[in-house]
C-alpha cells in the first residue's frame, strides 16, 4: 500500500506546479545557504591564517634580534628582549578557535566570540579580541542558514505535500470506497502520510549530503545530523497523519497543520527569545571595562600580605620562587591579580550561563523544533556554549603566561633565546570545539512523535465509538 501511495504522490507533486515549486524553494534555499555557510568558513579560517601570518612576523622579528645579538630595535631602546614582559610582548603566538567540520549549517546562529585571540598576560576573552565571524543584525534577530531551513521548511513542505490527505478522502467520499477494497481506511490515509514523509525526507537528506559534501566532513560527523533530520521528518510525517485521521475536511487538515508550525516554529521559541538572548548575550563593552577598572583599584588597595596571599592561592608554584625582600615583587605580584579577577569575573558569569543552558533545555522539551536546531547548532559548534568553552580556554593560555612572566622576573636573571622559543613552544596554538551530546534531542523527537501517535489513535477510536 505504501508503494501504491507513493506513486500516488509522486503523480501528484509532477503534476502540481505550486507543490513542485514549494519543493524547489526548498532545495534552492537549501543550496543557497549552504554555498553561504561555506564561505562563513572560509572567511573564518582567512581569519585565522591573518592571525597566524602576523604571529610569525612577529616571531621572525624578535629571532632576528637575538640572531643580531641585539635585546631590541635600535629606535626603541627601552624594548629589551632579555625580560620577561617583553618576551611575551614579542612572542605573539595566535589561539585559534578551530572551525567545526559543519560550522557552515549554523553560520547564521547568535553567538558572540572571537575566533583568534593574540596570546600574552593581558588578553581578555570577555572583550571582543580577535576576528569574529559575526552579524550584529543576524545576531539579533535571527538568520537564514541550513539549520532554519530544515527547520522551518521541511515542515512546510510536508504540509504543502499532504495538506489535504483525510479530509479530501473524507468530503469526497473515497473512504468508503478504500474500505472496500483493502478493508482499513486509515491504513491509506497513513501510507499517503509516510509517502509524503519519504519525499521530505529525501530533500532533508539531500541537502544533508550536499553540506556534508561541501564542507569535506567525515560520514561519522554527518551520521547525527542525518538521524536528527529523519527524526525531525518523522515528527511532522506523525503529525501530519494526526491531523489527517482527524480531519473532516481538507479545511480543518489545512488550519490544524497551520496552526501547528505557528505554534511549534513560532510562539513557543518566542516565548523564550527575549529571555534567551538576555541570558546569552555579552555585557557591553562599557560594563567590561568599568569591572576591569573596578578590579584594578581594588588591586592598588590591597596590602602586601594579602596580595601574595591571593596569588599564591591562585598560583601555588610561584610560593616556592617568591622573591627576597618581598616587597620588590610586588609590582609583579599586583599584575598577577589581572588574570585572577578575570577568571573571577568569568564564574560570575556562570550563574547566568546556567540560566540560559537550563532555558534551552526547557524550551527544547516544548517544542521539536527548538530542540532540532539546539542539536544542529551544537553539531556545528556554534552557540554561546562553544563561545563559552573558547573563552575558559583562552583565561587558561593567559594564566600560563601570566605565571611564567612572573617567575621570570623574580628570577632577575637575564632572558635568552631559549627562553623565548620555550616561551612559544609552551603556548597553545589551538582549540576544537568540544561535541555536543545530541541524543537528548533524538529522544526529545521521538518522544513526541510516540505520544502523537498515541493520541491520534485514542481521538480516532473515540470518534468511531
């Protein structure tokens, strides 16, 4: 029967210019967002390659000082390579944020983070520092790319597929007709239903392989995104057929359906959006900057004893290379405290991220969609978590620096070019997005597809008692 139905559809779609077309729309949409992902990627590794061009400019320049026997350019005599800070000055090194092999399907997702940050003691991840691949107006209200479009119109396209099956069968009297012949009406209307749900599915996973393709990713990396995709058509194939067993007419087919994507595409994730991007967004610039402040005065306020005391708290090595007497550390010291009240500002930020995480989280388990394009952005590590996750790792790479600086100048001893490769050799060059669990929105998906079925099932039979 259900090859019957899908020839039966198939017929129906050639012979339908506005079902053709609403399926050409699709595809068409579908490739033009995923050419744009792709140059999203490319301008974001460009980025990267800037950032790694200038690294080595700077390299080169310091190494051709030591190779002079030089401590620095002769029109800037104060610059002297044998000390620490000027080391870290010269040894520029670039952390880059990786691109994940599907970055390009999520490029239009709000998210605020760098994606090269230059390494020394007073970088700060919270400040827009590096390259961003980023759209102030995308960021705010939303973008197209693949991950909206399979989204927002894989659910219209099974709709404009299969708007009228059950009610049609209904007002023009066929079901009798197919009762008689196969004996179960419902059995057709659910074999229209799932030819519909082959043919969306095919578009879904033909825009699927063509990102996959594209952007040169593994088959292990695009196997989640093709299960989420047939997991999502599968969803709305269930609803479909919901409402088709239901339906009186194809009027009361079309509304319920519209009605539906209103509901699970629109105002559930606006009910959240505000909310959202109040809890994901960044603090200004303005806000950075008057903490950055604030935590400098409070520095400049702290007696000896104290300011060893929170460093060495932070910093347990250096109590074994404290200097004698210690108050000539103490100008050191105080610059140790600029990575401690970062990291301070950072968990301070964290009640706030788990506001959000725990929002997504219940947004997801309202609404199917929302939970299908979490998981796709997760897959394309993009999102204010892999933001997030760059950012603790960059405060990680200047605390490093901040504690060999320090240790070197207490040290007093002069600084050579082993130090300095030393110096690069021990700072991280790089950083991929850590995956993101997307089995809790499989389940999410199947989980609402199982209670539509179910309740499709207990409204038909009560209609037939």
């Amino acid at each position: 029967m259900i090859r019957v139905a899908l020839g039966l559809e198939l017929r129906n779609l050639l012979r339908s210019p506005l079902r053709l077309l609403v399926l050409l729309l699709v595809l068409g949409a579908g490739s033009f967002v995923i050419a744009q992902g792709q140059q999203d990627v490319k301008r974001w590794q460009e980025a990267i390659a800037a950032g790694q061009a200038a690294q080595e400019e700077s390299l080169a320049e310091a190494r051709g000082y030591f190779a002079e026997g030089k401590k620095g350019p002769a029109d800037r005599s104060w610059v002297d390579l044998t000390q620490p800070h000027w080391q870290d000055y010269y040894a520029a090194t670039r952390f880059a944020r990786l691109p994940a092999p599907l970055a390009g399907i999520a490029f239009a997702s709000a998210e605020s983070g760098a994606v090269t940050v230059r390494l020394n003691r007073f970088a700060d991840p919270l400040l827009a520092e590096g390259n961003r691949i980023e759209n102030p107006a995308l960021a705010v209200t939303g973008g197209l790319d693949l991950v909206a479009v399979l989204a927002l119109l894989l659910p219209l396209l099974i709709m404009a597929l299969g708007v009228e099956i059950g009610g049609y069968e209904r007002a023009a009297g066929v079901l009798p007709l197919v009762r008689m012949q196969s004996g179960h009406d419902r059995s057709w209307i659910w074999a229209r239903c799932v030819a519909v749900g082959v043919i969306a599915a095919s578009a879904g996973l033909l825009l699927t392989a063509m990102a996959t393709l594209l952007a040169g990713a593994s088959p292990v990396s695009a196997l989640p995104l093709a299960l989420l995709v047939l997991a999502y058509v599968v969803f709305w194939t269930a609803l479909l057929g919901a409402v088709a067993v239901l339906a009186r007419n194809p009027s009361q087919g079309a509304v319920a359906l519209g009605a539906a994507w209103i509901l699970l595409c629109v105002l559930i994730p606006s009910l959240g959006s505000e909310r959202s991007a109040a809890l994901a967004a960044d603090d200004f610039a303005l806000d950075l900057t008057v903490q950055a402040r604030d935590a400098g005065a409070a520095t400049a306020q702290l007696k000896e004893d104290e300011l060893y005391e929170a460093l060495f708290a932070r910093f347990p090595a250096l109590a074994k290379q404290a200097p004698e007497p210690r108050s000539s550390g103490v100008r050191a010291a105080a610059g140790g405290m600029g990575i401690i009240s970062l990291e301070k500002r950072m968990r301070s930020r964290e009640k706030r991220g788990e506001a959000h995480r725990k929002l997504v989280t219940t947004m997801s388990l309202a609404s199917p969609t929302l939970s299908f394009s979490h998981a796709l952005e997760g897959l394309a590590g993009r999102g204010p978590d892999a933001a997030r996750a760059f950012r603790f790792a960059v405060a990680d790479a200047v605390a490093g620096r901040v504690e060999r600086t320090i240790a070197g100048t207490w040290s007093g001893a002069p600084l050579d070019v082993e130090d300095f490769e030393a110096l690069v050799a021990a700072s991280p060059t790089s950083f991929e997005t850590p995956s993101t669990a997307w089995g809790a929105s499989l389940a999410t998906l199947v989980a609402w597809t199982l209670a539509l079925l179910g309740g499709a099932t207990f409204w038909a039979r009560r209609l037939d008692q």
